[in-house]
C-alpha cells in the first residue's frame, strides 16, 4: 500500500515508538491521527508533523470509537493502524514482604497493553471493512508486543502476559480480516531507547545495549518505525510477529 494520502491513526503516538512511527508515517504522505493521553506532547507532535490528535484512553470503548469516526471525519477512513500505546510497571508476583501482587495491578497492564489493542483494531476494522479497497487491500493493522512474550522476565508476569496475547492474537485475526482484504502484524521490539529510558545514566544504556549480540545498542525508535513502513508497503506480510531485537533472548532478569 502507497502511504502517500493515506489516513492512518497511531496509539501512544506522542513520543518513544509511536512518535517515531507518526513521524515516518506523515513523512511518506500519511495524513496521521495519534491517539495518545498526553494531551500537551500529543498535540505538540501532531503539530510538528501536520497531522491531529485525539485524547484517548485505549482500554474504553466509547472513547475509542468516537475518536476513530473523528479521525474518519477529519482525514478520511484510516487504512493503516498502528497501535504503540502501552504501559509496563516492572512487579513480582510476591514481593519481599511476601504479599502478593494485587489483582488490579496486573489487570491495569493486560487491560491497556491486550485489550487496549483489541480495542483499538476492532473499532478500526468495523469501519474499514466497509471502505472500498485500495488494489487488492484495505489496510493494514500493525500491534506492538515485546521480546518479552517469548522471554519474560522476572517482574514481568503482567507485562509479559499482556505482550503474549498480542501475539497470540494475531494470525486468528489476521485469518478472520483477510476475507476483508485487511492484513494483521505485530513487532515484537527488544530493548529500544524510548522516554522511559532517558532518565538512566549513560553507563547504565551503554549496558543495556552491550547486552544485545549486534549491533551492541539500544534500539532507536525510527528503526522500529522503519519496520512499520515496510510491512505496510509489502502486502504479502501478514499473519507473522517480527521479533526487533538484534538477536537478544532475554535473561530471567
């Protein structure tokens, strides 16, 4: 699919993964929509890059729907979703004092991280399916997991189950859409520099990214963004989780 005026909208848009990937989008030709709930970096970004922004909390479903039908109305029907948005709270399942980890902390993280998701590409496909296709196809969903899925570490109980059903989801939904001619992929990153990282030490990055076997460094969010691109320009990509991570496997912590 050409993204040259193509509507797209982006969760967690604002900054790290999905600022990176709003910005290639809209440098392609994209007209971007970024969903994101940092209202002030939000709109800020869809500024710089002439797109627009929607104040959305992914996990709620009315929210979610009204700012897909207002993306529609501002750019026309999205045909490429990429959702970012996502949180990951490192917590053990018992911690030092022995009291296990509360219920509602593991339900924030599946619920905004899996169902966020599913939310977001359920609305998406409600109304792309209806839209008249582009070539052979109408669009393209790309979810974001994590190396995590596959090697989970210790205090990523949550997070890791959040990142495997974004996985596991993926080809049944893939299967499903395809008689719609809509694809479905995930990216799995490894360890990529994103916001939540710039408060570290350099020495404690520089450490990070030895950990990675090649190339030895953290990953930068247009890299992962440049995959985004890719994946919507090649239409036989489908179905498949593309792990992003320069042959890191996780240690158990």
């Amino acid at each position: 699919m050409d993204l040259a005026g193509v509507a797209a909208i982006v969760t967690g848009g604002a900054s790290g993964l999905g600022g990176a990937t709003a910005a290639r989008l809209a440098r392609a030709g994209a007209k971007v929509t970024i969903f994101d709930l940092n209202e002030e970096l939000g709109k800020a970004h869809a500024e710089a890059i002439g797109g627009a922004f929607s104040r959305v909390n992914v996990a709620d479903e009315e929210q979610v729907r009204a700012a897909v039908q207002g993306a529609e109305e501002n750019h026309g029907t999205a045909r490429v979703l990429v959702n970012c948005a996502g949180i990951g709270t490192p917590a053990k399942v018992i911690d030092r004092a022995g009291k296990a980890l509360p219920l509602a902390d593991f339900t924030r993280t599946v619920s905004v991280n899996l169902i966020g998701s599913f939310n977001v590409l359920s609305k998406f496909a409600e109304r792309l399916h209806l839209a008249e296709p582009v070539g052979e196809e109408r669009g393209v969903i790309i979810n974001t997991a994590s190396v995590a899925a596959f090697d989970g570490q210790i205090a990523q109980a949550a997070y890791a189950a959040s990142k495997g059903g974004i996985v596991g989801m993926t080809l049944p939904v893939a299967r499903e859409l395809a008689r719609y001619g809509i694809r479905v992929m995930t990216i799995a990153p490894g360890i990529f520099w994103t916001p939540l990282l710039a408060a570290l030490p350099q020495e404690a990055l520089d450490s990070l990214g030895k950990q990675v076997p090649f190339p030895s460094r953290l990953g930068q969010p247009d890299e992962y963004a440049h995959l985004v691109e890719s994946i919507v320009t090649n239409p036989m990509l489908n179905g498949e989780t593309i792990r992003l991570d320069g042959a890191i496997r996780m240690a158990p912590k």
